[in-house]
C-alpha cells in the first residue's frame, strides 16, 4: 500500500501543480474577459463587484473536472509555456460552458454584472 | 493487661507495629471478600486481591515490611514497567488491526468502484464526511514550507496569486485523493485511482 501511495503521489502531485497552474491561468482570463465586458458596457465596478467575480470564478474553476485541462498523468512539469499549451487544447465549447456557468452563478449572487449579462 | 515486657522478650517497634497492622489487613480484606463474594471463598479471594491498587499494596507491604523498601520498590518499578509495555503492546495490537482494516476497507473500495463502473457513492454523507476530513488534511499538507516555496515558485510574489493558487492546489488535490476514495467519473482522476488501488500506471 505504501508503495503505490508513494507511485500515486509521484504522478498526483506534479500534475497537480501544472493543473493549478492551469485553473489559475483560466481563472484570470476569465476575470479579464469579464471586466472587460462590462467596462464596454460602461459599468463601474466596486472593489466589492470585483471580489465577488472573483469569487464566483473561482468556486466555478475549482470544482471543474480535471480531464478539462487535457494534462496526462504521467506528464511531468516543464514550463509555464507547457501549460498554456494545453491550455489552448481546451475546446471551445468546453470555455463557453464554464462561462454560461459562471454568469449563473453571478446572476445567483446578484451582482451588477450579473444583472447585465 | 496493658503491662508493657521488659528485658529480652521486649516487642521491637517494628514487630509491634507488624503485630497491629496484620490483623486489621486481613480484617478489612475478610470483610471485603464477605460483602463481595459471600460463596466460593478461595476462588474469590484471589479476586478480591486483584481489586487492590497496586500503589496501596505496595504502601502496605512497606508499612509492614521496612526492611525491604528497596526490593519492594524494584519490585513495584518492574511491575509498572510491564504493566506499560503490556498496555503498549495492546495498543500496538490495535492500531495496527484498525490501520489493516482501514487499507482493506481502501482496498476493497476501490475495487468495488473500479471494476463495478460505480462512479458515485449513494451515501451521500459518507462522501461529504470523506471530502472534508480529506480536504482539512491537504490544507494542513499545502501549508507545509516545501508546498509554499513550490506556490510561490508558481504564483510568484503576488501574495493574492499565491493564495489563489494555493486554493487552486487544495481543490485540485482533493479532486484527486477523494475521487480516488469514493469514485470519479473523470477520466484522470480514474488513471490515479488505478494507481493507488492497483498499482497500474496504464
């Protein structure tokens, strides 16, 4: 048992930490994209408005499934450029699903952008 | 009566002492072993001698016998030193007897959710019992300084990106180590339940 917990942590841990990586990474460009909108749609955002994007955005990522990431298990970490390409593999519809679900849960909250979007 | 000898005969204090406390000893032990057992007068007396403290029988047998501070104290040092490597040893017995069922119970888990396809446990409160002592664990793991020179190697210095970071790794790990525990129906998270189940890498 200890040997093959010792193995699962070996190719668990680092693949958790380019996977974080890449949840971080997903996060804020989400939060652009988002800040972005409304600063088109002339909204202004309160330091509170900002948090609570970031909150939804994180519960959102984090509870994502891992396979989202398309990061293999037995990969190991190289790069931050390695991680945004795998980035890039995720499809579109895959981003636009976890859009739609965090303008839902911004729309739960009640929050400005939430009632804009 | 209450003439007190002298010369040779005379009693020693330590004899008349002895003389005193004996009779009350077994008094009190006859009266204790009455009040208990009423029948069976050997057999429960021997139990009775297994209710005294240790601690009271050693202070006893030092009232009684002086001379043998020393020994008896040994004596009562090896005891002590016995009882605890009896109790240790039990201990040890039973830490490892739940440690060897709680790996079977992984064991036997994960099999049942690998090779039945069962994706989910239905017991929903098992599973959320599961999630949170995992994920009080990890947190207290990603706490640790090697994870946080590896965040902040990461995160860099931004100490807003290093905690959502940290937060990303806590959840991500959780994902993992539970859906391994209790079942996935991610396509990653089943490649490591292999691992940790049945050692395949595949």
């Amino acid at each position: 048992m200890t040997e093959r917990l010792d193995r699962f942590l070996q190719n668990v841990l680092p693949v958790s930490m380019m996977i974080a990586s890449a949840k971080m990474q997903l996060a804020e460009a989400i939060t652009e994209h988002i800040i972005s909108i409304s600063k088109d749609a002339g909204l202004t955002l309160t330091k509170r408005d900002k948090e609570d994007i970031d909150v939804v955005i994180e519960e959102v990522i984090s509870k994502l499934p891992l396979e989202t990431f398309k990061i293999p298990l037995d990969l190991r970490p190289r790069s931050e450029k390695g991680i945004e390409n795998h980035l890039q593999k995720i499809d579109e519809d895959t981003i636009k699903s976890i859009i739609s679900k965090i303008v839902k849960d911004l729309k739960k909250r009640q929050t400005k952008i939430g009632e804009y979007l | 009566m209450g003439a007190t000898h002298k010369g040779k005969g005379r009693q020693t204090a330590f004899v008349s002492r002895r003389t005193r406390i004996i009779p009350l000893i077994l008094s009190s032990l006859t009266t204790a072993k009455t009040a208990t057992f009423p029948s069976d007068q050997s057999q429960k007396l021997e139990i009775t001698f297994q209710k005294i403290p240790a601690a009271v029988l050693v202070n006893l047998l030092i009232t009684i016998f002086p001379q043998f501070i020393p020994l008896i104290y040994i004596a009562y040092m090896a005891y002590k030193l016995l009882d605890y490597i009896i109790r240790q040893q039990k201990e040890y017995r039973n830490l490892k007897h739940a440690i060897m069922e709680e790996e079977s119970l992984i064991e036997i888990v994960g099999k049942y959710v690998l090779e039945k396809g069962i994706r989910r446990v239905t017991d929903k409160n098992t599973s959320e019992k599961i999630h949170n002592e995992i994920n009080l664990e990890i947190t207290n793991l990603v706490a640790n300084e090697i994870f946080q020179q590896m965040i902040r190697k990461s995160a860099g210095k931004d100490q807003q990106r290093q905690e959502k970071f940290q937060n990303m790794l806590v959840s991500t790990l959780s994902q993992f180590i539970v859906g391994s525990l209790v079942g996935s129906d991610d396509e990653l998270v089943i490649q490591a339940a292999r691992i940790l189940m049945e050692g395949k890498n595949d």
